[in-house]
C-alpha cells in the first residue's frame, strides 16, 4: 500500500516543520495511515470497559498497565503508530514506557450523565504548557486530541477551544486529532451518515490532522454503508477520516468491517480500543499487528486473520 502525501499545515512554523513532519511519521508508523490504539475509555467508559468479573473480559484488562504493556509491545513490534489517553494517565505511566508514541486527550467526560440529564460537554482538563512539560521530561509526545459533541447546546465552547489548541498543536510541531460524535437533543441520529460527514467536514474546517468518527448504522439511499462513509471521507477533504473501533466483536467479523472502511470508504485508519485491550496481551498485541496490516500494509481480511490467529 503505497503511503499518504503528508500535507503540512501553514500554521506550523517553518522552523518545526521536520518536527512536525517526525511526529506524523511516529504516528502513523511512516505511512501517513493511522493504527490509533484508544485508551482514553478509563474516563469515557469508567471501568465498564475494564472489568466484568472475568465473563468476557481479561481481569488483567482492569489494571492500567495492561494498555501500556499492550502499547510497548505492539511498538517495538512496529504494529500501532500512537497511544491515545488522557494527560494524567500517561503521567502515570510513560516514564517506564518512554518509547510509545503518545498522543495526549486533552478532555473527556463520563458517560454517567445522559443527554436527558444534560447536554454533553468536554471542556480542556489540561493546557500546551503540560504537554510540553511532558515533552521536556522526555515522554514522546506527539500530538494532542479532542472530542467535540457536534449538536450539543455546548457546541460553540467546544469547537473554540478544538480550534485553538488544533492550533497551538501545529505551532509546536504537533499533530492534532479530533474526536467528533453528533450528540444532544437536537441530534436524532448520531449514527446518520449525513452527520458523519457534517463531522468529518467540521474537522477539517478547524485545522485536524485526523479525526476519529462513528461508522454509520444505514446508508445513503442507493449505497452501502462503507461506500456511505466514503462521503465522509471525501467531505474530511485533507483531514484523514479514521473510524471508530466501536465495542468489541468476534476478530472476523471487527477485521472485515476494518478491511471495507479502509478498502471501498478510503478511511485513512482506525482509532481502536476494546477491540484491542479487552484480549489477553498475546491476543491483544496480534489484533495490533492485524490491524496494521489491514491499515498500513495492504493486506486482506485472510491475511490479517492468519496473523491474529498465529
């Protein structure tokens, strides 16, 4: 699979631009094609993601360090491009797994309170002087993300704050990537395709590198539902579209949905978490490798299935 022209945006200062250019290569394993490993679930989900008693769900998928021995692994194996969670999760952690390539959520929110309750909102919980703190205490830092809830009342709060720190991002050599969910009571559907690429449009309007969609649930009338997220795709113009892992499926049936949102749509990678981290770390680190082959190498559905299942 040939790699992505890397496209540098103008607000990144000349001087930063091989910064820049280094942190999208980490990111995206020198491809331009992201295999976005997502632990930022701890707040997001709570432990819902984490634990079940040992039903479906490893218990050693409860303790943090499952995600960053996941992460070190997959790494040296050159398998994901980036570790997504929030700053003070990789606070926590990244001094013993320096080599990650991080990607630090600047804000996030329960799921506790639903939109009956009040209109979803994630403002900030940390500045560019924490991440560059970070970045001077070596922890390889090399972007930032955020998530906006497009149709929420708080809207306009969350796209001024996005954009600017999309833009300080860039000014420090930075990527950004942005996490957009149509939700709030004026949205009917977040699954519609129609919002989907309103999303993926939004982000690239405020500056994203990459930005983190759902995959919808129907399609466009006279498409399918992978050639429907291929209007997202092409409506995120230079901003690459990738999907959502969603919740966990049978590997099969995750790696073939996986195959047709990079294959028919043109999703430049995937943002997956449960579908990684609630495995066993052997399980977990061959569905890393699975994925990259899917995402950055090319291969088919048989051939990711043959490396999960060596």
């Amino acid at each position: 699979m040939e790699p992505i022209e890397a496209y540098i945006p103008a607000d990144v200062p000349e001087e930063l631009v091989d910064d820049f250019l280094q942190n999208l290569m980490a990111a995206t394993s020198g491809t331009g094609r992201m295999n976005l490993f997502a632990c930022d679930q701890k707040i997001e989900h709570l432990n819902d993601d984490f634990y079940d008693g040992g039903k479906k769900i490893p218990l050693t998928s409860n303790d943090p360090k499952h995600l960053f021995e996941i992460g070190s692994r997959a790494h040296k194996e050159g398998t994901i491009g980036v570790l997504a969670g929030q700053y003070g999760l990789i606070s926590r952690y990244a001094k013993n797994y320096p080599d990650i390539p991080y990607l630090v959520k600047m804000n996030s929110k329960s799921h506790l309170v639903k939109t009956a309750q009040r209109e979803p909102i994630s403002m900030s919980m940390c500045n560019m002087d924490d991440i560059n703190n970070l970045r001077l205490n070596g922890v390889n830092v090399v972007g930032i993300g955020y998530t906006i809830y497009l149709g929420s009342e708080h809207e306009p709060e969350m796209l001024t704050e996005a954009a600017m720190l999309i833009s300080e991002a860039h000014q420090h050599g930075l990527i950004a990537v942005t996490w957009i969910y149509p939700r709030g009571s004026a949205v009917p559907d977040e699954f519609d395709p129609q919002l989907i690429s309103g999303a993926s449009g939004l982000a690239c309007c405020i500056g994203a590198d990459f930005t983190k969609v759902n995959y919808p649930k129907e399609p466009f009338e006279g498409m399918t539902i992978p050639e429907s997220l291929g209007i997202a795709v092409e409506s995120a113009g230079r901003t690459g579209l990738i999907c959502s892992g969603g919740g966990s499926l049978p590997p099969d049936q995750f790696l073939h949905r996986l195959w047709e949102q990079v294959n028919i749509s043109g999703a430049r990678g995937a943002a997956t978490g449960r579908n990684i981290h609630q495995k066993p770390i052997e399980d977990a680190v061959k569905m890393c490798a699975a994925c990259h082959a899917i995402i950055c190498n090319g291969a088919t559905v048989e051939e990711a299935l043959q490396i999960y299942n060596s």
